[in-house]
C-alpha cells in the first residue's frame, strides 16, 4: 500500500522534474510573449513555485540572484495581504525592503486557489528585468543615486489583476505618478501581461498535477522534495571546513565574512559581522539578496541534481546586522547591491571556504538611452579557477545568467552598432588552474543618448587563491569621434554623440595554485 509518510524514491525524482518542468514551461511563455528585448532577448527573468506558506519548491534555471530572494517576496504577500487574497488577483511587487532585489526586477505574484476556490495551496511567481521603471537615468539603473526614490517606481504589492480584470489604468497612474516617471509604460504594461501569462500556465500545469495525483500527494512531495534538498546541502556541509575573508571593492567598502563549520549537525553558521555599514551610494544589498548570494553558493556544492529551494536554507544561519551594506535601512539607494554586490557576498564566500578563486565579480551593468530608447545589458568575464578546474573565457558567472542581445536585434532595435566583440587575451589569472579571460566591447552610438556603467573590478582584481595570480582589473573608457579618449571610472554617466565609442573591458578571473 502506497503512502504519503515516506517518499518513494521513484516518485521523488518524478515530483522534483514535474515541478521544474512547470517552472521551465512558465518561463518559455514569458520569453514568447514579452515585448523588451531585456526579458525576449537576454533572458533577464526567473520563474519560479512556491508552497502555500510562500517558501521555494522548484525553479527553472534562471537568475540565481531572483531565485534565492523571490520566497521573500511571496511572504511578504502573504503577510500583508493574506485576508484579501481571491481567485483571479495577481499582485506585483519590485519593494528592495520586502523580498525585492532592485526596481527594475519586477515581480508577478499569483496565488493558486484548490477546487473549491476557498483555500490557497500553491503560489507562482515570475520575475522580469523591466527595460525602464523610472528613475534619473534612462535604463533605471543609475551609477550614482543614493536614495531609493532616484531609482525607479516602487510596487508594493500592488494589485495588478483583480478577479481577472487587469487594471490597466491604476497600473498606468502608478508608472507616471512619480517625481521620476517611467519613460516607457506600454513597454511596462506588455511585459507585466507576459509575465501575468506566465503564472497563469503556472496555475493550469500545477491543477493538472493536482487533478492526476490529488492534493495531498502533491503538497507531500513539496515537503519532500525540500527535505531532499535539505539534505544534499547538509551532506555537502559535511566536507567543509571552517574559514574566513575580507574582501575590499572599488568604492572601498569591505565585505567581511566568516563561515563556521558544525560537523556535529552538519550545518553552517554565515557571519557577515564587520562588513561595513550602509553605504551613501547605491551599492547596498537588501537582505534578500545577500541571502540569495549565501543560497546559491551553497547550492553549487551539492553534486546532486536538486532544484534550488528553501529546504537548502535550513543547514544554513545566516547572520546580516541591520544597518550594515548587505542588510540596509530604507531609504538606502540599492540598485547596484542586487549586480554588483551580489556578485562580491559570491567570491567572499568561495574565499573563506577556500574552494575557488574569484570570477570577475561584476555584472559590468551597461544601459543607454533617451526618451525613446531604453537599452540594458549585462557584459560577460572570466570566471574563476577552482582545485580542479580551470576558470572559463567569457561567460555571465555566478548571480546573473543572462545571454547578450544577439548583434542583429541589437542594431535592429536601437541606434547603435557593435563594432566589436571579443576575448581579451591574458587577462586571466595564472595558476596550477588559470582564471578565464574577460571580454572586450565596443558599441558605437548612432544618436546622442545618455550612457551609463554600473561595475566594478576596475580597482580591485579578481582575487586568486592557494597562490594563485589575481585577474586582470576591467576598464571602462570612452573614444570619441574626434579621436579623443576619455577614460571612466568603475560607476559613470557620459552623454554619448554620434560617432563616439563605448568601449567596455571586463576582468579576467583569478587563478588558482601556484604554477609549478
């Protein structure tokens, strides 16, 4: 006789798929029907399930930085709104300080009503980089804002769809209603239905699931899919050994944390105690981020094929002090904590457990634009060399999993040409295992727009470990038309006129090992 108190192996690896595939699935409708070239082209967006008490079953393989924080956003609906919640509302939500990453990461919330419409027992989410959300500069990704506010409108559980019926004229005096509007609300409010559509063949693949294998069977198979990946982190857990670092970044910043091995309970205590205090710049990391960057580093030591989930969080105390740059008080400006930051929390961590040396550590942020256009792109780098492995050339490593905009839609969609796009030889770091190169750039501009770079790594190189070389440091510099060149610094806003080049540089990875 078949019960639902012990997993069956077999079923286990059936339920684990089944919830992936759904969370994959949400994730191909949202590509095919968004409008921005940000969530069609480059893939800036997570889709994801979630138990009835919001924490994270299953995931595509998205975004690590949506995906470790997305659970928090979904609690925050649940606390707030919870009394209210109906069949047919999805809400919306990008709040830094309730579950959010930065304001252009845009989340849909859907709560999944059972048969009778009474209860809820399942949420889907997805969430999409939004083009432009607002803010004072185009893209909504300013380098040197130091309030929130300066970067974009805030949704805060805000009702998107009520009882089916999309609230198209709310949505659009939410948009505009702002010292900093957004420049593009059609743009918005295509992607916002993309990612309402996605949920909903979230919502018909979870009731089919329902109907084929009943309620109860499918809600312990939730339970046991997390205890699954529980597990695998714990036995992970168990190989390692205590350690600390500090790490410094380009604005001086210093993010200090020190991992502390149980091998009694197999669990891992995480202090980031003595990183600095929030900072008057944009590159503080809400809690959810910090605590996505902590999720996904543990994740990657599992060799087991387990989603992400919240069951690989419980081995896991994690200690933030409030008011520090990875655990800010609003209104603390964050748009570069979710990219930037993220990425640095990432190679502390690898440091101090002395498993891999750093990848570029920066998303290299770059986004032009006017009025009419708004353009955003993340720019690959080398990533780090490990004990047994060698760093690789020219990919997006660690929080962000984005593609690069394919030249021919980028010169379609926007006035611009991409000169040039390639490796950028020795710039890795040397070592038993060298880090990978970093990229080089050069998008020419068409139309006068505003630029930005939002990166780091143009001071501080990729650290390399066990005497391994440190990567090379990224440069950020323009060409003018004149032949003049302007070199910048690691954050910078330049008004760009025909005929100028943008020319972008990024940091190779350490290495790993002393040469022999």
């Amino acid at each position: 006789m078949y019960t639902t108190s012990q997993p069956d192996p077999v079923r286990l690896e059936i339920f684990k798929n089944l919830y992936q595939f759904i969370a994959e699935q949400m994730g191909i409708v949202l590509q095919n029907t968004a409008a921005s070239v940000n969530i069609k082209e480059r893939l800036d967006f997570s889709c994801a399930i979630f138990d009835y008490s919001g924490l994270l079953v299953a995931n595509a393989p998205h975004i690590p930085v949506h995906l470790g924080s997305m659970s928090e956003s979904v609690r925050s609906l649940i606390n707030e709104k919870n009394d209210t919640l109906k069949p047919g509302n999805v809400y919306l939500s990008n709040n830094p300080y309730n579950g959010g990453t930065h304001l252009p990461d845009v989340t849909t919330i859907t709560p999944v009503f059972d048969e009778d419409k009474k209860q809820v027992i399942f949420y889907v989410a997805s969430r999409g980089h939004q083009a432009d959300i607002g803010g004072i500069t185009p893209g909504s990704m300013p380098p040197h804002s130091t309030t929130v506010e300066e970067e974009g409108i805030i949704f805060d559980n805000f009702l998107l769809v009520e009882e089916g019926n999309f609230r198209e004229p709310a949505v659009r005096e939410h948009l505009s209603n702002h010292i900093y509007p957004a420049r593009n609300p059609n743009q918005n409010i295509a992607d916002f239905k993309a990612q309402i559509a996605a949920n909903e063949r979230g919502v018909i693949e979870l009731r089919k699931m329902v109907s084929q294998y009943k309620l109860d069977t499918v809600q312990a198979y939730m339970k046991f899919v997390q205890s699954n990946a529980e597990e695998s982190v714990r036995k992970a857990i168990h190989l390692l050994k205590d350690g600390s670092f500090v790490y410094a970044m380009d604005n001086g910043a210093i993010i200090q944390v020190k991992v502390t091995i149980s091998q009694e309970s197999r669990s891992a205590r995480i202090d980031f105690t003595g990183t600095s205090e929030q900072l008057n710049s944009n590159f503080n990391a809400p809690k959810a981020v910090t605590q996505a960057a902590v999720l996904y580093v543990f994740r990657t030591l599992v060799d087991d094929n387990i989603p992400l989930n919240s069951g690989c969080l419980n081995p896991l105390e994690i200690i933030i002090p409030s008011g520090c740059m990875l655990n800010p008080i609003y209104p603390a400006a964050v748009v570069a904590g979710n990219v930037e930051t993220s990425q640095t929390i990432v190679d502390a961590l690898y440091g101090a457990l002395g498993v891999m040396a750093a990848s570029q550590g920066t998303m290299n942020n770059f986004t032009f634009g006017n009025e009419q256009y708004q353009y955003y792109e993340t720019i690959c780098g080398g990533s780090g060399a490990g004990i047994d492995f060698d760093g690789t050339d020219g990919v997006h490593s660690h929080m962000t999993n984005s593609r690069l905009t394919d030249p021919e839609v980028l010169e379609t969609r926007y006035p611009v040409l991409l000169e040039s796009f390639s490796l950028r030889p020795d710039s890795g770091g040397k070592g038993k295992h060298s880090g990978g190169n970093g990229v080089v750039r050069r998008i020419r501009f068409l139309e006068p727009m505003t630029a930005n770079i939002l990166s780091g790594h143009r001071v501080v190189p990729p650290f390399g470990l066990n005497g391994g070389e440190a990567g090379i440091v990224g440069r950020n510099w323009i060409q003018r038309q004149n032949g003049i060149e302007e070199n910048l610094d690691s954050t910078a806003t330049v008004e760009m006129k025909p005929g100028d080049v943008f020319v972008i540089e990024t940091p190779g990875g350490g290495g790993f090992g002393k040469v022999s």
